[in-house]
C-alpha cells in the first residue's frame, strides 16, 4: 500500500507555509488510515476532503477568487481498475468538491458535470452548504483586484505567477488489491473568468490512473495540463516502462518546453514507487510507501525548501 498527496505548486518565492506543511502531514495520514481500512479511492478522496476544509491550500475554504470575488471549485476523482471518472467544474457552495465528484463517479454513470446541475446533485447528496472565504484570502482578492485593474495592459499567465502561494490539492493511492485512485481539487487561477474550468475536472489533464501502469496528480497553472493532457501523458509513460521519477520528468520538461508554463505532478505505478516533479519554486509534498515517509516544501530535485 501507497499514497502520495500534494498540497499545490509553489510558484512564488515567498516564504514556505509551515502551517501548509503541518496540514499536509495531517491529510497524509488520514489517507493512510484510510487505505488501512477500506480502498484507494476512500484514502485520496479523504486526503484531499481534509485539504478541502483547511484554510491553507487553494481548495474548499482556501479557495482563491474569480474576478467577480466568488470562489467556484473543480474537482475530480478516478478508480483506476474500472478507469471511471467523476469530475465536478465551476461550482459554489459545496462543503467537499472531491465527494461530489466521487458520488457523479459511483451514481450517475457521467463522468463531468459542472455549474448549476453539479449544485443540484450537491443538494440531492446533502453536500451543499455555505462555503465561507477566510479573511486571508479577501484581503488578498482587495489586493489582486486593485492591482489588476491599475495595470492597465498586462499577459494574465505572466501576472498570476507572481502569487500562486499555494494551489491544487491531490492525491495518489495503491491499495492491498492492487488497484490504484486519483483525485484532485482546487478553486483555480487568481481573477479567473467566472466559469473557467481548468485542468482538474477535466479527464486526463490533472488527474489520471489506470491500475495497470499507475496514477497522477497535478498542480499549477491549469491551463498547461489542458493543452497537453499532462496526467493521461504521465500514466502513459509509466505504462511504457518508465519509473516514476522518470515520467514525471518527461512530462514536466514538455510542459516546460512547449509552453513555458508551470505545472507540477506526482505520480505512483503500479508498484507503488513514488515520483514528482515539477518547474516552480517549491511542491508541497508527503508520501508514505514501502516503508519510506516524506514531508515538505520540495524544489525540483527534491530538497527541502525553506
């Protein structure tokens, strides 16, 4: 049994949130309880449920804005042994994205429902509820928006690097039978367009397993894993014959070169051996597998970052 979970890409070089690592530690282990006790899927849904509900990470409660100062969420699930897939995009007021999109995964035979039909169904699930933004975070929208529209002409991608402080939550697992999960969540970009559904929710773009290679998780910015189907491209490789380490590599030096964007992913095989990479600042990462367990704000290469 494995896990890996990530608490978003790091593009900023502001100081490291030990409050983010400490919470990151936490998810990690009811992931692992989890993935004692019942399958992969219960260990990464809950993992990134927890990140949902903590104020540190850009998902659920921590969720950044739109433009219009709403937070909407994506999210997405997928089984690995029968390769469904559940995803939820653009929605408000839902306690758990990631539970959403597990029960659109288990009950309604689609695979991505966003906007006001998700809000239904969150309703119909009793997983509707007033999400409330920390002040942190409004005070950082007063912020952002001011400047925005101070700027006059400026390149979005270019402007929004400059605070991604924290970002995307997920979640990579193994179980006893062999069968791999995924599962993502995040309230997106900085100002986005309100509705603007990025990588997450979308089907191989930031979430992606297949219990016969491995599983894949990713962060950054969205629209890098949209225009190259980044986890689907790190699964892949794994079912190639790559290791980890290795597809993450692969796919984060494509991202790098075609589009000069930043994405991060972490990924298990089929194994359980864990892989990450990314081309930000740091990677808010834990894993526990075969005996190994991990914790922190990693660069590139894997070391601590402070």
């Amino acid at each position: 049994m494995s896990i890996i979970i990530h608490g978003g890409l790091k593009i900023s070089k502001r100081k490291i949130s030990e409050e983010a690592v400490k919470e990151l530690e936490n998810a990690l282990n009811i992931g692992v309880e989890n993935l004692k006790s019942g399958s992969a899927i219960d260990a990464v849904v809950e993992a990134v449920a927890y990140m949902e509900d903590s104020p540190y990470f850009n998902a659920g409660v921590g969720s950044s804005l739109n433009l219009e100062g709403v937070a909407e969420f994506d999210a997405s699930v997928m089984d690995g042994s029968t390769l469904r897939y559940g995803g939820v995009g653009a929605v408000k007021n839902v306690k758990n994205p990631v539970r959403l999109a597990r029960k659109i995964m288990e009950e309604t035979g689609h695979s991505l429902i966003v906007g006001e039909g998700a809000e239904k169904l969150a309703v119909k699930y009793g997983l509707t509820g007033e999400v409330r933004t920390t002040e942190r975070v409004k005070q950082m929208y007063k912020t952002f928006i001011k400047e925005l529209r101070s700027g006059g002409g400026y390149e979005y991608f270019q402007w929004v690097r400059k605070y991604l402080e924290h970002g995307t939550v997920g979640a990579v697992a193994l179980d006893r039978d062999g069968n791999i999960a995924a599962a993502t969540s995040t309230g997106g970009l900085w100002l986005k367009l309100p509705g603007r559904v990025g990588d997450t929710p979308t089907p191989g773009c930031g979430t992606y397993a297949d219990s016969r290679a491995g599983g894949c998780s990713g962060s950054g910015i969205g629209e890098a894993g949209m225009r190259l189907c980044t986890a689907k491209r790190v699964v892949d490789l794994l079912s190639q014959g790559y290791n980890s380490w290795q597809a993450c590599r692969i796919a984060i030096g494509e991202v790098e070169s075609k589009l000069s964007l930043k994405f991060g992913v972490i990924a298990l095989d089929r194994r359980g051996n864990v892989g990450y990479y990314h081309n930000g600042y740091a990677f808010y990462i834990a894993y526990q597998t075969n005996g190994k367990r991990l914790s922190g704000a990693l660069n590139r290469n894997g070391e601590p970052v402070q």
